[in-house]
C-alpha cells in the first residue's frame, strides 16, 4: 500500500507541476492567434465580479489544417461533428452528423461524392468493426428488439441486422466491438446502468450475459444518496485485446472509478480518481474514455491510466492539471462561465492529445502540460488509419495532414 501510495503522489506532483497556459505560438509558427487566450485575467472562482480579458465570442478557424470540402449544397444540413473514418478498398470516407433531421451525411474522399444514410440511424452511437464495416444503432418500435444498420467498405447500401432480446435494456450508452463479440452499456428507467455483451450470430441478447454495472465490487464504493440525488454519471467503456472490458464512472464529490471486467461479469477495481465537482464545471453528457496506442487509457481530462502496467494493485497512472483555455462565457446560474471536461477523441504519434469541448477544440501535450485551443468549432477531432485528422469547421471539413503529428525525435 505504501507503494501504490508513492506512486500515486509522484505522478500527481509530476503532472501538478506543467504549465498551464496554452503555448504561444506566434512568434515560431508565424500564425497569428494560432490559439485562442484565456478569458480570465483572474483566478478561477465563483464570483459575479469576474474580470475576462476577452468576449468569448471570437471565431477562430485551425491554421495549417487543409478544408477539403465545403457543405455549399443545403445549408440546412450544417455539418457538425466526423463520427468516423472507415477505410475503404480505395481510400477513406468521413460519416459526418449534421444538426438537422438528416441526420447522417457520408463523404467519399475519393470521388468526392456524398450520400445520405436514413434518418432513423442514431448519429450518436457509431462504431466501426474489425473489418471496417460502419456500424450504427436504428429507431425500431418493435418491442425486444435490438436492431443495427451495417455499410461495408465497398457499397452505399445499408444493411439491417435485428437481435431479439428478453432484457429490458432502455436507453443505448453505447456499444463497442471486439474481435468475436460487442459489449454494450444501457441506462434503464430506474435508472440503473446494465453491462454486458454479445454475439451477432447468435442472434438475441442473452440474459445471462449481464449484470448491472454497480452489482457487485462497485457496491463498495456508492452510497443509496449517490443513485437517489443522481450523482452518479458514466463514463464510457473500452474493450481490451483479451476482450475483457473497461469502464469507468463518476460520483460527485467522490471522483472517478474504474473497473474491469471479464465476459463472466467479474468486476474489479483498477484505478481511483480524487476529485470534487465544483459548481462551475460543465460535464459532457457523453462517455469521456479513449485508448491510445500505447495502451494508456485517458478519462477526460481528468488522467490517464497505463493499462499495461500494475503498481501493487492499481494501474499506473497520472493525474492531468486542469486548464484554464477550457474556461467558456457559456451560460451557467452559478457564475459568468463555465469550467469544461472535454473529451478525448484521438492521440497523435507525437503523443499530443486532442480535445472536444464547448469552447472548442484543443490538443494536449502530456510531456510539457502544454494545452491549445486551436479553433472554436466543437467537433470531435478523428484520426484515419494513414494518421491524418478531421475535424468540421464552418460547414466544411478540415484535414490535417500525418506529417504535422509524427512522432518529434
């Protein structure tokens, strides 16, 4: 314990200690406002009487990214965010959420053209399998009844695949495939959160292959208050090589627990995180959780977790200094603004992590605890197999090239 103790405080004095400020750079890029500054001249309280440097409302378009196409067609069809980037036979295409009743958009990068998928395809639970099909959930009325909608690499064509269940599942958190099977996350009317997972070619969804996500060691940890006043909140889930899975959620005033757990519904404590919710933080309503290539697991901006390698009981880990270029003039009853949990949604060779946010998006630098809020669109930013980014600004798609995130030596 001592030295699961030791570590623990290291790696929060060695995180604690990095800058906060957001690089400048100005002078060594020749961009200008290449990051938008702090909005506070002050420190971070709650006051009325809070000084800002800036109107929050400036505009900022990323520098050195590449517009690849501009949505000119429909301008009732604004692009809002890529959901994912499937590798095709010849090349790559973007499926983009639009904030309209269309719902889903699909760019081929290689001829240019784009179709629609239809509109009962829920935006926000896309995934892509070990093959890269293009995985989506589908509004369906049926009673137990899961159903998805599958587009291959090679066809426009939307395939539907419907699973019988006997399990009151509720509302779909999200779903995430492995090599042989998908695990899933639901919230039920209780509410309570159910974990389990599946086989396509089974065709139904077996009772036995789940369990509420709190039963069990998680039960040591949260208190009836935490379910009944609803400060409990997910965190998002991840799926292992060995398939087990890993999930994490939050309790107010408590901080943010992870666990693994394996195709038995054992569950087991790997990691905690300390933190006090404060009364200007805005959470993402979404999960938080994203693995990079190194097998680091990072939980918003809270930290990250090396999934490979154990300190006594937990995993290694670190603590992230929060950032003040996440502060946002947005609406919020407690204050002037608002103090944002981003979401991680890709790092880079380079090892930057890159951020949505409300305020807009932003990369990470771990080594140095440099932050950068390098534009005000509130896109996830995505990573293809060839290490080039997307993201949306101002109804077009932007890229940035594999060349300006390879790994500095």
């Amino acid at each position: 314990m001592k030295k699961q103790l030791f570590f623990f405080f290291l790696s929060l004095i060695l995180t604690s200690c990095q800058a906060l400020q957001c690089v400048n750079l100005t002078e060594e890029s020749g961009k200008k406002d290449y990051c938008l500054p702090n909005i506070l001249t002050e420190g971070i309280h709650n006051s009325d009487e809070v000084k800002m440097t800036i109107e929050d409302d400036t505009s900022l378009e990323p520098a050195m990214w590449v517009k690849v196409y501009e949505n000119k067609a429909n301008q009732d069809d604004v692009f809002y965010s890529p959901i994912l980037v499937q590798k095709t036979g010849h090349g790559n295409r973007i499926f983009i959420e639009t904030n309209s009743y269309i719902g889903i958009l699909v760019f081929d990068l290689e001829t240019s053209e784009m179709f629609q998928l239809p509109s009962n395809i829920y935006p926000d639970y896309g995934f892509l399998d070990q093959n890269q099909n293009a995985w989506f959930i589908v509004s369906d009325d049926r009673n137990n009844v899961l159903t998805f909608a599958k587009i291959g690499t090679n066809s426009n064509i939307v395939e539907y695949v419907s699973l019988e269940t006997d399990i009151e599942l509720g509302q779909i958190v999200q779903v995430v495939p492995n090599k042989e099977s998908y695990w899933i996350v639901s919230r039920t009317e209780d509410p309570r959160y159910l974990i389990g997972h599946f086989r396509l070619e089974d065709g139904k969804l077996m009772s036995e292959n789940f369990a509420l996500m709190l039963e069990g060691e998680p039960e040591r940890f949260i208190t009836s208050d935490d379910l009944r006043d609803s400060t409990l909140r997910f965190r998002g889930m991840i799926v292992e090589e060995d398939g087990n899975a890993v999930f994490s959620y939050s309790v107010r005033d408590k901080g943010v627990y992870t666990f693994r757990i394996n195709t038995e519904l054992e569950k087991t404590l790997i990691n905690y995180i300390n933190y006090s919710k404060l009364s200007i933080d805005l959470e993402h309503p979404g999960p938080q959780l994203f693995l990079d290539r190194t097998n680091r697991l990072w939980i918003g901006d809270y930290g990250w977790i090396n999934l490979t390698e154990n300190a006594d009981y937990y995993a290694n880990s670190a603590i992230i200094y929060r950032s003040p270029v996440l502060v946002s003039a947005d609406i919020n009853p407690e204050a002037p603004y608002v103090w944002a949990r981003p979401v991680p949604t890709a790092v880079t060779a380079d090892r930057r992590v890159w951020y949505q946010s409300i305020r807009g998006t932003a990369w990470f630098q771990p080594e140095t605890g440099e932050w950068c809020m390098f534009s005000t669109s509130r896109s996830k930013v995505l990573e293809d197999s060839d290490g080039n980014l997307w993201m949306v600004y101002d109804n077009a798609l932007y890229m940035l090239p594999a060349s300006e995130t390879s790994k500095k030596e």
